[in-house]
C-alpha cells in the first residue's frame, strides 16, 4: 500500500491582499511624486528657485538701468515716462489697457540685458516700474504670480482682449454666424471716424476706429448690423457693413442669404461644416455685383471683396461753409491743448458735450465749457468735440487734426548764447523770453504743424530785436482757391514735387553754390534810438553787482520787475528805484544780468533790459608796513564826500564792507595822519598824506574809441591776452626778479 503523501499547505496572495498591496504602492508614488514634482517637492523647489534667481536678476538689472538713467541726464529724465516690453505692452494698448503713444515704447531687451525671450512673453516696465504680467494663457502662471510677489515684483493681472478685434474683412465665426467681419483698415480716416450702435432705435457713438469695438458693436444673427459715423470738417455721415453673401429666390418671393467667404464658400456657425461655391450654385444661390469690381465684362472673374460699406444717409450739408452744427477754437503747445470758444448751430436741444484726443473722450460737459488737455506726448493729435441729445445720439461732431510738421531746427549759430533768449507764449497768450539759448529751449518754443513759429529776442544795452526762423520750404500756389500750399524740405534738399519751386532766399553765394537749411528774419526792432524802452544802471564789484535807476518809456505804475542771474530767477520787485544787489558771486567771472518788467495783475510782459558784466577781482590792498596807530580806511560816498574810518589793522581784517569796489571805479583809500580823528575828519594834524591802491593790471589802448581798457590780474600773474601788456611799475628790483600785487600811491599830502 503505497503511503500517501501529504503536500505542505502552501499561502497564497489573496485578492483583497492584492488590493491592498496596490493601494499601498499607489499611495507610495503618489508621495514620491508629489515630494518629486509638486510645488513643494525637489523639482517644483527647483523651478521656483530657478524662476526667482531669473526675475531677481532681472528686477537688478532694471534698477540698474533706471539709476544710469538718471545719472546720465542729470536729472531731466522722468522716470514715470518709461515704458518696455516689447509686443505685450503693445497688446496692452491694443486692448486699451494701457493709454501710450506707440513711439514712447522702448525695446525691453535694450533695456535688460539678463531678460531673454521666455521672460518677454510675462514682463513689461510701466511708468518707471517693473511688473509680472499674470496671464491665464502662462502655463505656469498662479505659482510664477506668487513668486513674484514673494520677492517684490508688482503684478499686472492682464485681461486681454473682450471686444471684436477682427477688422480687415476675415471670414470668422461671430457670435455663432459666420461672416466677413468689417473692413475697418482701408479707406477711413481713424481719427474722424467712431463705431455706432444701434439700440431702440437710437443710433449712440463709440469709441473711434483706432480703439477696439464693444463686444454688442454688431450681431449679425440677431439682425444688428455694424455702423459707422464719419465726420469731415463738420458733414457727418452714417455708413452700414454689407457683409459679402450669396442668395436666390425661394417660394412666396422671400429671398434666402448667406453670407460667404471671398470664394463664396459657406460656413454653418452652429455645425462648422462647409458648403462649397459650386453646390451653391447648383443650389441656385447667385452673387451679386457688388461684391466684384474691375473692367472685365464677366465681373465674376474680377477682383472678389469681402463686403463693402454703404452710405445710410448724410445728417448735414452746410449751407454756409462758415457754418457748422458746432465748431470750436484751440490754441495749442506740443504738449497741451485748449478747447474753447464752442458755438453751435442747431434747433435740437443739447444735453451733453463730448470732449476727445485721437480717439479716446477724455471730458464730457452739460455746458460748452473750455477745456485743457495736458501731458500729451508729442506726435499728431486728432481734437474732437461731438453734441449729444437726451437719447445719447450725435447732433453734430467737429474734428480738428495737428500735424507734426518735420521742419528744421533753427540754427543758434552765431548768436550770443546769454543775451538771446527764447520767445514763446502760454495758452493765456502771455509772452515769455526769460530763457537764454544757452539753455534748453522750453517744450512750448515752437511746433510749425499748429503754425507756433520759432522766436527769439536779442538784447544788448537796451535795445531789443525779435526774429523769427523760416526753415527750408517749397511751395505752390492755387491760383484757383488763391491760396499758396507749403511743404517743408529737410536739411538742404534741392528736391520738389510737381508743380513746387523752392524760394530764392534759401540759396545764396554768387554761383548759388549754398543752400541754407533756413534763415532768421527780423520781426520788429522794439528800440532804435532816442528814450528806450528800459534801461538800468550797472556796476559791479569782486563778489557783487548792483542794478540802480531802471527807467525807461514804459516804465510806469503797476509793474514788477524779475530779476534774473544768467537763466535762474533770483528775486522779484516792484519798485524800479530799488536797488537790487546780486551777491555772493565769483570774481572776475562774466554774468547775464537779465531784467524783465512785467504788469503786475496780468503779468503781461512790458519791456526788458539785459547785459554781460564781469566782477572785478583785483589784488586786495596790501596794508603790511603801516602804522596801524596813525592809518585809516577812507571811504567816498555816492556824492563824492569823504569820511574817514576806523584804524587800519595790517591784516586788513576790519575794513569797512564798502571800502572800495573796483568794478565801479571806486578804489581803496588810507589816510596817514598823526592827528586824531573826529566825526569822520581828522583834526590837530600836523602831517597827513592820503594813498589809493592800484591793483596789478595789464591794459590796451582802443584806438578807435581812443580810450584806455583794462583787466585786472590776480595774484603776481605775468601772462597776458593778445594786444595786452603789464605796466613796468608793477615790477621792481634790478632785474625785474620781483612782481607786486599792486602799489599805493600818494594821492596828496596835507600840511600845516
């Protein structure tokens, strides 16, 4: 009998086991992975460590950039007028989040040098700061917005485009239809023409064409069409898009449309499918007319466009070209604009004014009130002022365009940098020539496009010229209109349109071999002769210059006098006898001295007076070698009359403030005397001698004045300038080894 053999029992995996197992292992990857890959695991660390070191660098480098900037143009950059980031910035203001002129944009690569082009795509630089551009459309942007933040970087949450952007005749879905969207990029001009709604019947206005539409701007589905309004020079006009469709007649003489792309292929908005052009027309569907243009007979082989825009009607046709539904005045600087003296002419009751530059409205009114457009960068600007009633449409709309004329710079040359001034005037009309060429010219000087012509004023001892730059130019005359058109040339450009023919005046040497870029020409000369206008009297000393007796033609009551140390404003009077002393200054140092009268309520400029003067920095006296006991100060006053001061010290420490002032020939005087003094005078002296101090000096004789000039020379200095020479008194000793400061003479001696 053979022995069974009995197996060992044998444990297996069971299937809850299994589970078990798996859900273990799955919890176990899950940890892993999130410790390897999640936000606070290895490599998320790894990429936030990474991202921050990346925009730490950056933010480094734009703090860098902005301080040279400011370093290097010693303060005149604004640093609020930066802006960067290539073309999101510019889909920014594309989608009116942002309201910059384009050519402010600078390049945000010339900019930082660490940013590359993953970082272009989330990084700008907007009024002198940098920003993280937190976008849905940045992969990993929620946790790049947060590191940011974490390190101090601003953040700007980007909406994107909301409105109908498409506006060059694309066939696109809108809203559920598809359609050739309106053609906005040809034919009209941007800044006369607005998109309008329509809504109850009312036809309401828009932003201009160069902003995006609102989102309900049109439907095409529900039947609401896309309008324009266009206005040119006071005629307003109403447009409708006819949108590029196929049709045919059906039963009970309906017509049935659809819309198609250029090739008349015909796309369902709900399903996306496509039927062809050539099962439409088996279909019995036609094209009309319209939708080709060319000289072929057989228009279908003509050039095909996406739709067209057809006029609805005309609101006004004026009668008197003089008279306008509403016009207005401006005056204007590259910077700002007035709007003001509005008139209307209309029957129809006015509830709102709409006030707007290059598209944006930027002031609305229930009256038609001036108003002042301020900080515009510079570049053409379209000036807009539309009438509204109750129900928010146009009664009449007035557009005024300012156009950049490209001219050239006037030419300075030649002109005394500190006694030429620049000549402008503000909104209020008010004339300004307070600013030497030397200077920057003020933002206000000039802008040939809004017909604010360079002026600048010369003056020299009294007398005062304005010219006015003519830059480079041709020109035709309309002999119908009788009007002459110009057109300005740049640099010296020989170069005409048809019908054009450059002035004389801009060439000249006998062969006609120079050509000027423009040329000065005098306006009026204020004075010529006889009583000027405005005079002062002028003296100076080695730290000081004094203005005595302002006078003049219009010099008369309720005036006020700027007085103003070469550009810088300095002190403001009102009594013109007054006496002002600048003080404080360098010597031996040219100064402008510029005054400038205006009327004290308007502060309308009156006159002005301005001129060159050098303090006078001679040699001190040398008082070593007297007897301090038996020396004093003399001093003179304006009439001539002599006093006699304190004791002298030999140090010269205790001389009177007023002792002497070269500059206005007043010398330094000493009495030696072995009297006492009373009052001021000597008295019970037995000998008394009076010296005056000559400084070292060299000097020339001007011939044709017959007169003798000289300049003072500090220290014991032996150069001189051309046509110059030092006196032989100034040297002493056998062979000249020895050069003096100055001397004092003898000017008399009183004896009993």
């Amino acid at each position: 009998m053979k022995e069974k053999i009995k197996l060992k029992d044998k444990k297996g995996i069971t299937l809850i086991a299994l589970i078990i197992t798996v859900i273990v292992l799955i919890i176990l990857a899950a940890i892993s992975i999130n410790l390897l890959f999640g936000d606070n695991g290895i490599i998320g660390k790894a990429k936030e460590s990474k991202f921050k070191a990346k925009m730490s660098q950056i933010a480094e480098d734009f703090d860098l950039y902005m301080n040279s900037m400011n370093v290097n143009t010693l303060g005149e950059l604004n640093q609020k007028e930066v802006y960067a980031g290539g073309n999101l910035i510019r889909d920014i203001i594309a989608d009116e989040e942002l309201e910059v002129e384009e050519e402010k944009i600078e390049d945000i690569r010339q900019m930082l040098e660490k940013v590359g082009k993953e970082e272009e795509a989330y990084v700008i630089v907007f009024e002198g700061e940098l920003y993280y551009v937190s976008q849905k459309s940045i992969k990993n942007n929620e946790n790049q917005t947060k590191w940011c933040e974490e390190i101090g970087i601003k953040i700007w949450d980007y909406v994107g485009n909301t409105g109908i952007k498409v506006v060059n005749g694309n066939y696109e879905n809108i809203n559920g239809m598809y359609m050739c969207t309106p053609k906005l990029n040809t034919g009209f001009v941007k800044e006369k023409t607005r998109y309008i709604k329509e809504k109850d019947g009312n036809l309401t206005p828009g932003n201009w064409i160069n902003k995006k539409p609102d989102d309900d701007w049109y439907d095409y589905k529900k039947q609401r069409w896309a309008n324009l309004y266009v206005e040119s020079n006071g005629i307003e006009s109403y447009y409708v898009w006819i949108p590029r469709y196929v049709y045919k007649e059906v039963e009970g003489e309906r017509i049935d449309a659809k819309f198609v792309d250029i090739n008349n292929n015909y796309t369902d908005g709900e399903t996306e499918e496509t039927t062809s052009w050539e099962t439409l027309q088996n279909q019995g569907y036609k094209v009309p007319e319209a939708f080709y243009y060319g000289d072929n007979d057989n228009y279908l082989e003509n050039k095909a466009i996406p739709g067209y825009w057809v006029s609805k009607y005309q609101l006004s046709e004026l009668v008197d070209s003089d008279t306008y539904t509403v016009d207005f005045s401006t005056t204007a600087t590259p910077t700002s604009i007035t709007i003001k003296n509005i008139t209307t002419s209309t029957d129809k009751a006015i509830a709102k004014y709409q006030y707007a530059i290059n598209g944006k409205i930027v002031h609305e009114s229930t009256t038609p009130e001036d108003y002042k457009l301020e900080g515009l960068a510079k570049g053409n600007k379209a000036v807009n002022v539309t009438i509204l009633d109750s129900n928010g449409n146009i009664i009449g709309s007035m557009t005024k365009l300012y156009e950049v004329a490209d001219v050239n710079e006037p030419d300075l040359a030649g002109f005394d940098k500190d006694t030429t001034f620049y000549v402008y005037w503000d909104e209020n009309g008010i004339e300004h020539n307070e600013i030497p060429i030397s200077q920057k010219a003020p933002d206000e000087w000039y802008d040939y496009g809004i017909r604010s012509w360079a002026n600048i004023v010369t003056r020299n001892n009294g007398l005062e010229t304005y010219l006015v730059w003519i830059p480079r130019y041709s020109y035709a005359i309309d002999t119908v209109s009788q009007r002459t058109y110009v057109k300005f040339l740049k640099g010296t450009s020989t170069e005409t349109d048809a019908g054009y023919r450059i002035p004389e005046a801009f060439t000249w040497g006998d062969s006609g071999e120079v050509q000027l870029t423009g040329y000065w020409v005098a306006k009026y000369q204020l004075t010529e002769s006889g009583p000027q206008a405005m005079t002062a009297e002028f003296s100076a000393g080695s730290d000081k210059i004094r203005v005595m007796n302002i006078t003049g033609t219009k010099i008369t009551e309720g005036l006020k006098y700027e007085y103003y140390l070469n550009e810088k404003k300095v002190y403001e009077g009102t009594d013109p006898l007054e006496n002002y002393t600048y003080k404080g200054l360098e010597a031996n140092k040219i100064y402008t001295v510029n005054i400038i009268a205006r009327n004290r309520e308007t502060n309308e400029y009156v006159a002005a007076t301005t001129k060159k003067i050098e303090t006078v920095g001679g040699n001190k006296p040398d008082l070593t070698g007297y007897n301090a006991e038996r020396t004093y100060y003399v001093l003179y006053d304006d009439a001539g009359n002599m006093t006699v001061g304190d004791k002298i010290k030999n140090d010269g420490s205790n001389a009177p403030e007023d002792w002497y002032e070269y500059g206005s020939r007043k010398w330094a005087n000493i009495v030696v005397t072995d009297g006492r003094v009373e009052n001021g005078q000597i008295v019970e002296a037995t000998n008394t001698s009076y010296f005056v101090w000559i400084p070292r000096y060299q000097y020339t004789l001007d011939t044709v004045n017959q007169r003798t000039v000289i300049k003072f020379i500090n220290g014991k200095g032996t150069e001189t300038e051309a046509g110059y020479k030092i006196p032989e008194a100034f040297t002493w000793g056998d062979n000249g080894e020895v050069q003096l400061t100055g001397y004092w003479i003898s000017k008399y001696q009183l004896s009993n």
